[in-house]
C-alpha cells in the first residue's frame, strides 16, 4: 500500500554487509540495500521504523547499519530521526547485569565491569564444568555453551563427545547439529509435498549416517561427504540428505578456499555429465537453453553459459545428483556455539565462557559479554569470569623500598616531575614564580591542601621568600594564621611552624592538623573521575590491611602516594595511562618493608579479582 509503514524488528542485525554463498548471491548481497529499494520509499509515502538494540554485536561494520542514522542520510538520502528508547523498571536480573556492560559503552569506559553473583547469574570453576554441563545435558531444560571462536566451540564440542557421552569425535546418533547453510530435501515419505527448506541456524539431532564418500578427481582438494538422516527440533520433521564432512570438521567453522574451488569444479562435473540428458530431450528444456544447446554443437564458444543454465535447472530437480550434492548440509556440532551465532535465540540457561584470548577493554568485548549474557532467560553460569578494574592491567615493579624514617621531615617532593601545566590555575593565583623549585612547592600545595580541605582550612595567600613559603590560612569562623615551612634544593621541606595566628588556639590546633597522619576518605579532589572511583575501591581494600592513605600528589599520568599505618609510612608511584587503567606501581620509600609487601597483597587482589 502507499502509505505502508514497515517495522522491523531486530535491526541491529540488518546492515548492508555485503553476502554470498558458494555459487548463490540473493539480490546485490546487501540486505538493507535491497530493503529500501523494494520499500520505495522516495517515490511512495512508505516509512521505515527500524526497531533494535545498537548495544549488541552487529552484522558487518555497525556504521553501515540500519540503526545509523548518519548512514542511512549519508548513502540514502534520507531523513532519519534517531530514538533511545529508556531502559524498563522492571527487569530480570541477568539483563539488569547486562546493563553495565551498556552503561560502560555509553560512558565509553571500559575499566569496571563486575557482575553481581547471585543464583541467576554464577561464575563455575573448572572443577565444577564436567558435571553441571552433564547435567545439564541430560535435564529437560533448555541450555547452551557459548564461546568466542568457531575454535573454542568445535573444542568444546569435542570435548563433551569424548569426556560426557564417550561417543569419539565422529557423527553418532543422538548428537546434536547445528546447520551453517539454507538447504532444500525431499521428504522420502511425501513424494508429493514440496521440498523441505532448513534453515541456517536450525538444529537437528542425528537418527542415522552412512559411510563416507570421497570426490576428489580433478579437484583441488578431496571433498568427504555422507548420507545423514536428522530430527529437525522446531518442525520435528526427519530427512535424509547429504553433509560436507569438510565444514564440520573445520576449525574455523567455514570452508578452506581450496574447498570452495574444488565444490564448485564438483558441482560443474555433475552438472557435465547430464549435459545429454538436456540434449536428447529427457529433461525440459526452455527456447534460451534450447539456443545454447544448438550452440555449442555448432562449435560456439558457449559452454560456461550452457553450464550455468544447466546448473540452474538441475537445482530443482530433487531426483539428480546435482540437487543432492548442492543440497548438501553443512553442519556443526551444536552444544556449543559462537555468540554470533547464538544472536537469534534464547535459552533457559547458557554456560558462558567469557574468555577471548584477546583484548578486554574494549567497546566490542562489552558488546561481545552484553550479547551473550541477554541470549539467557533464567540461569547463566561464567566460565574464566574476572572483573575488569583501573588495576586491571596493573605490573608492580619488585624493586625493594629504600628505608626511610621520614619522621624528620614536613615533605619530600619527587624533583623529576613538573606540574607546572596540570597546575597552571593554582599557579597563577599564588604567583608561583618560574623557577627550579616551581614544580615542588605546587606539590607542597597540593599536600597542605589535602590536609585541610576536610577540616574547613582555606588558602588565602602564599609568599615565597627564598627557600621559604608562607601560608596565610583563614579558618571556617573568621580565624587566621600564618605558617612558615623551610625547604632545600633537594625538595625536602621541613616541619612547619607558627608565625602568628588569631586567636592562639586556631594556629595550635592548625600545626596539629598539618603534622597529623590524617586519612583521606573523600576523593573528589582526585581530577580524573575514574582515578577518583578507583581511589575509593583501593582505600576499602586497604582498610583490610590496616592500611590508610595520607596524600595523593597528583601530576601528569602518575600519583604519588603515601600510606600510613601506626607510625610507619609507605611511599609509591601509581603510573596511569589514558585509557582508565593503572599500568605500573613503584616504590619509592618505606620506613617498615612489610608494608610495601602488604600493599602488593591488595593491589594483586585487586588485580585478579575473578568474582569466586
């Protein structure tokens, strides 16, 4: 109708990807293309609404997608109007998990990812597979393994036909297939029915299979096939056709190259050896094949066409060996699959292993873990789970704490850094003057500041007489007072002390402030709103091992931090990077080693954190 309007469901899987089988290419290979032009839109009052989920894995590049609106203005001159629908209220617990994974790709973060564990969702050791996959197995409910390569399935595939039915690696009856390809069987007890179409993605379980049989003349590589007969699971129809041993037994789930060429010369010499048939009339043939025919007997260089309207005629006869072997299935075992080719089902429970061999902190891998976990309605059990954090990527440095008492000294400043531009607004309004020392007193400031910000101690001034800076602090009720503190070339800055004060008391207890070993708990200082959230979670961890933070002097992709316990200190490096992760921590001193040893017992926990 003219004012149709198509709503299409599931878009993040329509894009114009471009598609093909062997020898088959339905309309230009790409859908979304095809779509829209058969829609005609541009010459009708149709409209489109494309309904989908752009947080899941896409087919093909997601800006070719059919939820990019940029694209579809872009390549089709369209106007496109774009809409985030809001996340539901009410929602299960597994997708409530996965929507952290699309809360990081909206923030376009991806240096926290934890699930809660609970009983919808639970991570399995490995001691704990075998007999839950087991059981699973032979339970009523509904249940797949998913993981991330054509590789790790047909692994896992194999793995549960040696090690849980003991079956070897061969087709057997009763194992469970999945199909890679459309094909059309015959159904032998029908003769009169249309052909039956499998789909790519259907699943069937084997009730019998021949023995092999081997083309290889003339051909590339051999190609192995056998006579199946399966129960198809949704239709419960049972067929018999043929199967390409070569795509089940391939690692990467798809057909070599070599295999690709030798099908196609396979398909060409069947179709060859009925060429005679077509001549003497035993099979119809049409006015424009009946022209080639006549052809190529007179000598005309014609056989390629001859050859692929043969092709196509024989593709719909079922009675032919063409048919059978073009119709041949290309089946997988199906117990465990690809998230991709996972995407248009739903099962009761899925044992999900989370592990890629590759990067983790990325959209795609958030993507990736969002897809898998939503394909579960009630129970998903994580294989090789661990948390992802700032410490994530973390390497400790072993070198051993130089021992220090640190008790004579206010500060140490670290002379190899410069803050003068992450502190340039600090800078300006204390006139910090440009020389050797700059970079030290700002991190003295940044220390004093930290120290009194909690206590309601302001700023109002400094002077910098020659290796000394003075502090003009107000207090929160009109107090005020002035501090000395002495430093050297080295950095080192002495103990501060009272130059005058109002009233007497305010600068008493303003010195006790100042030399205290206060804890920090609040981070918002911190100018990085990930270092900031990391701080809180490692000043948590630290609290386990008696441990608090004192100060953080923050300069360009490093902090430098001292922790306290009793009257020892710990000082360390925490180098970041730019992508929200902490990459390297170096010790600088300590006054008791055990420190240094306790600390890197929380960052390794931190670190490896795996949710058991």
């Amino acid at each position: 109708p003219e004012e149709a309007i198509f709503i299409v469901d599931e878009s993040h899987l329509i894009s114009d990807n471009y598609h093909q089988s062997i020898d088959l290419r339905f309309g230009s290979g790409k859908l979304l293309k095809d779509f829209i032009e058969f829609a005609d839109l541009k010459n009708s009052k149709r409209k489109i609404i494309f309904v989908g989920d752009s947080f899941q894995l896409s087919i093909g590049k997601k800006e070719e997608s059919a939820l990019n609106p940029e694209y579809l203005v872009d390549e089709y001159n369209f106007e496109a109007k774009a809409f985030q629908l809001l996340d539901k209220d009410k929602k299960s617990a597994i997708v409530d998990e996965g929507l952290k994974a699309i809360n990081c790709i909206r923030n376009q973060t991806f240096n926290n990812l934890k699930f809660e564990i609970s009983d919808s969702l639970e991570t399995l050791s490995r001691g704990e597979l075998k007999g839950r996959i087991e059981n699973s197995l032979k339970s009523s409910s509904s249940s797949h393994i998913l993981c991330y390569s054509n590789f790790d399935a047909q692994k896992v595939n194999f793995w549960i036909k040696n090690s849980i039915l003991k079956n070897g690696t061969d087709l057997k009856k009763d194992d469970l297939v999945i199909f890679g390809k459309n094909i059309r069987v015959e159904d032998e007890n029908d003769p009169f029915a249309e052909p039956k179409k499998i789909f790519n993605g259907q699943f069937g379980k084997i009730v019998s299979v021949s023995n092999t049989i081997t083309k290889a003349e003339k051909l590339i590589t051999p190609l192995t096939f056998r006579e199946v007969t399966i129960n198809l699971q949704e239709s419960n129809h049972t067929l018999s056709f043929l199967s390409l041993e070569n795509f089940r037994l391939s690692d990467k789930g798809e057909l070599s190259k070599e295999e690709i060429i030798s099908y196609k010369i396979l398909l060409a010499q069947l179709a060859e050896k009925e060429l005679d048939n077509f001549k003497n009339d035993k099979y119809h043939v049409d006015e424009e094949l009946k022209d080639l025919l006549q052809k190529l007997a007179d000598g005309k260089r014609v056989k390629t066409k001859v050859s692929r309207k043969i092709q196509r005629a024989l593709s719909n006869m079922p009675a032919t060996d063409y048919y059978k072997f073009k119709n041949a299935a290309q089946l997988r075992f199906g117990w465990a699959l690809t998230i991709h080719k996972s995407m248009s089902y739903k099962w009761d429970e899925i044992f999900f292993n989370v592990e890629t061999g590759g990067g983790k902190t990325n959209e795609t891998y958030f993507k990736w873990i969002y897809t898998g976990l939503i394909r579960a309605t009630s129970k998903v059990s994580l294989i090789n789970y661990t948390t992802i954090s700032p410490f994530y990527k973390v390497d400790l440095n072993p070198s051993i704490p130089s021992s220090s008492n640190g008790k004579d000294l206010f500060y140490i400043a670290d002379k190899s850094i410069d803050l003068i531009s992450m502190n340039k607004e600090v800078a300006d309004k204390y006139n910090f003057t440009d020389d050797d020392f700059k970079s030290s007193l700002l991190q003295l400031h940044q220390f004093i500041e930290g120290k009194l910000a909690s206590n309601k101690i302001s700023i109002n001034s400094i002077n910098h007489p020659n290796y000394q800076e003075l502090y003009e602090l107000n207090g929160s009720s009109g107090e005020t007072a002035t501090i000395s503190i002495y430093y050297n070339k080295k950095g080192q800055f002495k103990m501060p002390s009272l130059m005058k004060s109002q009233p007497k008391e305010f600068g008493e207890e303003l010195l006790n402030i100042l030399k205290a070993e206060n804890a920090i708990d609040d981070f918002d200082f911190i100018k990085d709103n990930w270092r900031s959230s990391a701080y809180s979670q490692l000043n948590e961890a630290l609290k386990e091992q008696d441990l608090t933070i004192s100060y953080i002097i923050q300069a360009p992709y490093k902090d430098t931090v001292q922790l306290v316990r009793s009257d020892d200190k710990l000082t360390v490096d925490l180098y970041y990077d730019g992508d929200g992760f902490f990459s390297t921590i170096s010790v600088l001193s300590s006054t008791e080693p055990s420190l240094w040893s306790d600390f890197q017992i929380v960052i390794n926990n931190l670190k490896d954190c795996n949710g058991l």
